[in-house]
C-alpha cells in the first residue's frame, strides 16, 4: 500500500484545525474530527487518485475533502501522487479558503 507523507506545514495545519475544533466546539468533536483525518489519510493511503484533480491550483495537484456521509467537516487534503504512489500532502487548508494561495509554489 502506498504511504503518505505529511509536510511540516500540513502538519501544523492539522494540529490548528484541532486546536479550533477543541476550543470552539469541545473534545468529543475534535475527536469525532481526529477520526474523520484519520479515515482520509487511510482512504489516501488506499487509493491515491481518490480525490479530485485540482490543476489550478498547482500541476499535478490533488484535494480530498475529509467529510463523510452523515459527517460534516470543512477541511480537506492538498496534496499530490508521486511517481511511486507516494501520497505529498502540503496542506490541510479550510476548504473556504483562497487555496491556490495557500499552497506553497516548490511543491
């Protein structure tokens, strides 16, 4: 199975999202919302190409929202397959957001 491998920046990202969700909304959402990360990541992992082509963004760019049916999120993977079926994520970006900002140009 392929690997995915987190950038320092998603890495962040994804310990602010929890930050937020645990202030906002409580620990029993920010581990409702741990899972959801996790069950993405999983889904990558299985299968690279699941997300949607986002070319705009970057060449070769990828996003993979983390919701699931009956389970809201507004957060989603930017990332992108390498030759090999490696899994580069750069970001985990609110998917309200400017993303083609958001993501570094080197990636």
């Amino acid at each position: 199975m392929p690997k995915v491998i987190l950038s320092p920046m998603a890495e962040e990202d994804i310990d602010e999202a929890r930050r937020f969700t645990r202030a906002r909304f409580g620990e029993r959402k920010d581990e409702e919302y741990r899972e959801l990360i996790l069950i993405a990541l999983r889904a990558l992992a299985e299968n690279p190409h699941a997300g949607r082509a986002r070319p705009e963004i970057l060449p070769y760019t990828r996003t993979y929202h983390i919701a699931r049916p009956g389970r809201r999120a507004r957060h989603l993977f930017v990332y992108r397959v390498g030759d090999d079926g490696t899994v580069h994520v750069a970001r985990f970006l609110y998917d309200g957001m400017d993303l083609p900002s958001h993501v570094p140009e080197e990636f």
